[in-house]
C-alpha cells in the first residue's frame, strides 16, 4: 500500500501549461513558476510540439520533503499532454514512484493538479502563481 506522503509527494511533483491546439484562452498562459500552500514551487513550460505540458520540481517542502523525494528537485518529474481547453492529462515520476495526473488551469494564477496511483488514491492540490 502506497503511504499517504508519497501520494502527496506525487501530487506536488505534478504541475500544468496551455495548448494551443485547443484555442485556450490566451490570458491563461501556465508558463511560469507556481506554489502550492506548503512552498513546494514548480516552473512549467509547453514542451513536445508546443501543446505539451513539462514541469520541473524547484522545491519540495511540507511532508513530502524526505532525502529521497528531494533528490528530485531540479529535475522535470512532470510530463502532459493536451486533452482539451486548459487541461492537460500525463505522469509524474519521480525515482521509483509514478503517478497518473491530470492539470487544469482554473485561472490566469491558478493550477490544479490531481495525481492518482491505482485509480483509486487520488489527491488535489492547487498551485497559485508566484
């Protein structure tokens, strides 16, 4: 069974970007670098053909900050593909341990991120734009 900081490292090792290719809207731009409540931060590029959404893990704090989750920060762990208007569906990985994501832009300063293991241990966190 997957302990519970895993998931959450999983989670937060998750982030989001535009696509084009589904006409989104263009004051939601997810390029840049967001943080969730703990200060656990991402930065996000469009990645692949343009469409694609890379997030890169700058720090990891909270509970999920082990020696070997945060021999992952520098690194992109997060790797999605456009399935739809602001809403990106791909992994995370980080070392061992992967997750199925799914990112949604919300906002012009807000992104979701819902990481899943098994299809049934799933968790949100809201990453807001520093």
């Amino acid at each position: 069974m997957l302990k519970k900081s895993a998931i959450v490292c999983l989670t937060s090792l998750s982030m989001a970007i535009a696509a084009p290719a589904f006409a989104q809207s263009s004051t939601f731009s997810p390029k840049g670098t967001f943080a969730d409540q703990y200060g656990t931060t991402f930065t996000f590029s469009l990645c692949g053909a343009g469409t694609d959404l890379c997030g890169t893990l700058d720090v990891l704090k909270g509970k999920s900050a082990t020696p070997a989750n945060l021999a992952h920060v520098g690194k992109q762990v997060l790797e999605t593909t456009a399935n739809g208007p602001n809403s990106w569906k791909g992994n995370i990985t980080a070392g061992d341990l992967s997750a199925q994501v799914t990112v949604t832009q919300t906002s012009a300063d807000a992104i979701n991120i819902q990481g899943c293991r098994m299809a049934i241990l799933c968790q949100t966190i809201t990453y807001k734009r520093v």
